[in-house]
DNA sequence: TCTTATTTTCAGATAGTTCTGAAAGTTTGA
DNA sequence: TCAAACTTTCAGAACTATCTGAAAATAAGA
C-alpha cells in the first residue's frame, strides 16, 4: 500500500516538475532553474546536486550553475549535514514568502533599470515647453510617476505579512 | 529655434526607443517588438511600415511580425488615413489602459497554464492522505489558491477606472 | 603533506529565437 | 482585367541562450 502510494504522487510529482519548466519559459525564467526549484519545492527532504543531475537528467555544470542561480534568488539555501561533507538543498515552501521573494527580484531585475531610462528621458526634455517635445516629456513623466507608484504598492505589499495581506484583499474584492 | 528643440527631444527619444527594446529583453518580449512600440508610442503621428524599418534599421519581414504581434496584444492600433492605401499604426498612449492591456495578457500568457498544472496535481493526489503524498498534495493546493487569489486581485484592478484605482491604492500606502 | 570527495569554471557544442530578403499574395483604381 | 502599391509569408541565416563534460580549484580528513 505505501509503495503504492508513494507511486501515485511521485507520478504527479514528475508531471509537476516537468510542465513547471516548461512554464518557466513564459515567466523568463529558464527551464532547467524552474525544473529544479519545483523539483526541491517538492522534496521532502534537502537533496544533493547528483540527485538532482540524476533526476532531472542534465550535467553537473548545468545542476551547479542553476543551483547557485536560485540561491541568489534566495528561493533555495544550502543545508550542511553533520557529519556530511556535500551540501545539500531545500526550498523556501511557504508560498506567501516565495511571492514576496519573487516579487522584489523581478522588481529589481524589471522595473528598476526601466525607471532609470525614463527619468533620464524625463530629465533630458525637461525644457520642452511646446509641441511635439512637450508631449515626449510628459509622456516620459507619466511613465516614470506610473512606475514609481507601482513600485510603492509592490514594497507596500512585500512588506506584509501573509494574514494582513488577505485581510487588505478581502477588502478589496468584497 | 524650432529646428534646435525638435532636435533635442529627438535624441533623447531615441535613447528611449533604444533603451526600452534592450529592457525589453528582461521583460520576455522581444526587442524589435519592444522598440515598435517605444517609438508608436513616442509618435506624434501614426506611422507605416516603410518608416518604421527605416528608423529601426530592420527588415520589412520583422516589421510586419511585429506589428501583428503589438495588435494581437492590443497595445497598438490599425489607422486608416482616408485617401491613402497603406496601413499607419499608432500606440495607446494612457498609460493606465497600457498597464491594463499588458496585466491581462501576461495573466493570459503566465497565469491561466499554470493554474492548469496546479488544478491537474491538486486533482490526482486527493485521495494521499499520509506522508509526504499529503504534503504534496497540499503543496499543490496551496499554490493553487494563492494563484487563484492572485488572479482576483488582478482582474478586481484591471476592472477599475484609473481614478478609483488610485482611490484606492493612496489608501493602501497612506 | 597527500589523497579523495566535492564544487566550480568555462570552451565549445547544441538548441532555441529572431531576423532577413525575396517571392507570393492581396487590394485598389484605372 | 491589369498594373501598381502594399502586405504577408517563410526558408534559411544570424544571433542568443543554455548545456555538456572535462579540467581546475577547493576543502577536509588521514
């Protein structure tokens, strides 16, 4: 019965791990990262780098590179055994903390260097007072205070805490 | 004088047009797309194709892929100019219908296929009732909801005027 | 210090994406 | 119905991202 068992979901498992990569794809996020992050998210124990090579099929560079990528993350950390010498991984579960992880990541990674073009774009037309080059400049402006703001919900919101964030919610959509 | 201004805010658009395309690349959207868009979005007038091609230096080939594919997104627009036989295409310009248009296609693109996945795992494993087939099971579930919830939200603000929006989101941060 | 287990690096290979350019297709007006 | 103006398509080229595998680096115990 346990080995049963244990077979049913460890076919959905690999469903799971499989089509998560695929998904990367869409979020910019590359399949192989994706694979192993939904591989450790449904561990239930830390696992190793040939493990994971093993069970994913790809080589040790690739496993090692990705690995560190999404420790930088901070989606996964390193877990030492005592009495182990090789370093083992687990994933940040909570899925509230994984959000929030994510969120400041693409923040960073996507809205912060945009910013910086549109300020400077702003800051350079600032003088416009006419036509065609009045209308760049507010366009600019517009842009840069639609990010900003976006940027004050998402810090807003990252800085919750998961109960207080559904409370806010609630209120929202009720 | 006008000549000098027109000139100005020239270059710095074409920073801007520049700078975007390469953003857009973190953003998963392809430069060239992400350049159309920069300078339709900076036009004072619809633009056609030949003009289009020559500003960016592209091909016609790519400058029709993407434009088809800025209209299926809905971030621009066809024009006919009574009289004229070619197709101008000119960029929504409001900022807040943008950031609708590009939150409900990115829900479409990143959210819907995922969800799919999570229903299809949740699904399988709901008679595990031990072990680590239940927090598998439980995993799925709870990402599930938290992207259902996400998508609430999502479509609760997408369905807001800009006004209330901001109504709303001055409450949030004061 | 030496040996062995483990991790990291990186040049070249592979796979995936985007672009070109020319040919085919379409529309319009004479 | 023809020719000109314009748009679409798509095979192959160019470019980019990712992966492999083996060698180099590192760390720990004997």
């Amino acid at each position: 019965m346990t080995a049963e068992t244990a077979k049913t979901w460890e076919t959905s498992r690999e469903e799971f791990v499989a089509q998560w990569g695929a998904l990367g794809s869409n979020w910019g996020i590359n399949r192989t990262m994706a694979q192993i992050h939904a591989l450790l998210m449904t561990a239930p124990e830390p696992m190793y780098t040939d493990e994971i090579m093993l069970r994913l099929h790809i080589s040790r560079g690739n496993a090692n590179t990705n690995l560190r990528e999404l420790s930088g993350w901070g989606l996964i950390r390193l877990v030492v055994k005592k009495g182990e010498r090789r370093e083992y991984f687990e994933a940040e579960k909570d899925v509230w903390k994984m959000f929030i992880i994510i969120a400041k990541e693409r923040k960073r990674r996507e809205l912060d260097p945009a910013l910086d073009v549109l300020k400077g774009c702003a800051e350079q037309t600032r003088g416009e007072t006419a036509g065609a080059g009045r209308d760049f400049h507010r366009q600019m402006k517009e842009l840069q205070e639609f990010v900003e703001f976006g940027m004050k919900v998402s810090d807003t919101v990252a800085g919750m805490k998961h109960a207080s964030a559904l409370q806010w919610a609630i209120k929202l959509l009720g």
